[in-house]
C-alpha cells in the first residue's frame, strides 16, 4: 500500500460511513479494480482501524449528547439524585443497541473477513441496501424521538447493525430503515444511527490492535494507517453534516439507485474480469 492509497482509501471511509451506500463495499472495490495488493490481513485491518477516524468525526460532530450521556453516568455514581435520568437511558440504549453487532462480530470475525475478499459478495449485499433504502422511502413518517423509543425498538435496530457487518449492507442505511420503521423522525433515525455506531466502531478498533501488532513491517504500515485515520476523520465530519441535512429535504431512492448501479458494476467488472 501507498501513500496515495492510504489517502484515497481514507477519503472513501470517511465519505461513505454515513452515507447508506456502504463503506465496506466501496473500500474492497477500490482495491480491486486498481489492483492494489497487500499482504494477509493488512487490508482488513486498515479498513477496520481507519474506521476510528470516523469515530472521532461522530464524537466531535455530536459532542453535546456525547457530554451529555456521559455527565449524566457519572453523576448515576457520586450524585445519583442529580442524574439525568433520560440522559442515563439514552446511554443505556445506545449500548443494548451495540450489543448483537458486537455478539455477531466477536464470534464470526473469521467468516466476516473472508466475506471481505469477495467483490462479487459486497456487489450482491449493495442489492439489499437498496431495497432496505427504498422501503425506507415508502413508510409513513415517523413522529419519535430517540428518547422515547422502546427497548424492543432499540434492539430492533440494533439487529440491522449486526447485518451491516456484511460488506456492501449500509450501516447507516440498514439502521436509519430501522429507525423509520419503529416511527423515528428522519432527523432523529440518522442521529441515532450515529450515535450508535460510537461503541461499535470502538470496539472494533479494539480488536483489530491484535491483528495490527501482528503486521510484520509494522513501522511502515503505521504512517499508512494515520494517513487514513486522519482524512477519514475529516472528510467522516462533513458527510454527517451532508446526510443530516439531507434526510430532512431529499428522498433515499437517490441512494438506493446507486447501490443499485454500484452493485451491478462490482459484478460485471468481477466476471468480466
């Protein structure tokens, strides 16, 4: 991998997190039709960590629920009387909403990483984010917000997380359909499809530090990795602010459409190849 990989590859992740039109499929597409190779398991891992660029996007682009959640746990420990308690059940169900990806993504982690070299897979996936885009498009608008969903709700959404683990299956766009679907708000289903994607892409940063320290020409491949770290973080920022706005004023098919073409293109390029 190269200097102007590593940033073009950042610029990718960053621009299509939080876009419903898969990350995932983008970054093993990328290197497929340019033929960019890299050793075992260094592309997974440098897809995975320059995910935490996109983290401190999420972070800082919604820093006051971020502080918010956060007060209101501490204060649940030394000041329980003085603790916000929807605060404190908005943290908890961010959590639960965790929970099945992160139960999907410790136990079959091997099988996810193979599905990653597959070009034709993440092609087929980009199908399913289009329906889910589109039926999305369909419901009636919802009327919640964040802080009156249901348990039931929130693992609901969580479920769609745990699907998105698969390349060419949006995050975002599985997670923002689910939202729509227990009744959120537009608005309100993009921001909590992203404040829910803060302990996932965390963790599994965290586990991906193994698979890092285990890199042979480790020194080499770090600057590559801060690289993409960094443009990710940037570019991650401004695609929030594009898709806030977005979901207020424009309609999903506009994505579904292009998960469409994108995924017609991934196969015909992989069997033409």
């Amino acid at each position: 991998m190269t200097f102007l990989q590593a940033l073009i590859l950042g610029v990718i992740q960053g621009f299509t997190e939080f876009l419903p039109i898969s990350s995932t499929a983008h970054l093993v597409l990328i290197p497929f039709i340019f033929h960019w190779s890299a050793q075992d398991g260094t592309s997974f891992v440098f897809n995975v960590l320059i995910q935490l660029g996109t983290l401190v996007a999420v972070l800082i682009y919604f820093k006051n629920d971020v502080v918010s959640i956060c007060k209101a746990w501490i204060e649940s420990v030394f000041k329980p009387s003085e603790s916000n308690r929807d605060d404190f059940r908005f943290g908890l169900q961010i959590i639960l909403a965790t929970l099945p990806a992160a139960l999907v993504g410790l136990f079959l982690k091997p099988h996810i990483e193979s599905v990653f070299e597959s070009p034709v897979m993440a092609g087929a996936f980009l199908f399913v984010t289009a329906i889910l885009l589109f039926v999305a498009e369909k419901l009636k608008p919802g009327r919640l917000d964040i802080k009156t969903l249901t348990w039931k709700a929130v693992i609901l959404i969580g479920l769609f997380q745990a699907l998105a683990l698969l390349p060419g299956i949006s995050r975002s766009g599985a997670t923002i359909f689910a939202g729509l679907l227990v009744g959120l708000k537009s608005k309100e289903a993009g921001r909590f499809s992203f404040l829910m994607s803060i302990p996932i892409m965390l963790g599994a940063g965290i586990l991906s530090v193994g698979d890092l320290l285990l890199i042979k020409d480790l020194a080499a491949f770090l600057p590559l990795l801060l690289i993409g770290f960094v443009t990710s973080m940037v570019v991650g920022y401004y695609s929030i602010a594009i898709l806030m706005k977005f979901l207020q004023k424009y309609s999903l098919i506009y994505f579904s459409a292009y998960c469409v073409a994108l995924g017609s293109i991934i196969i015909l390029i992989t069997y033409a190849a």
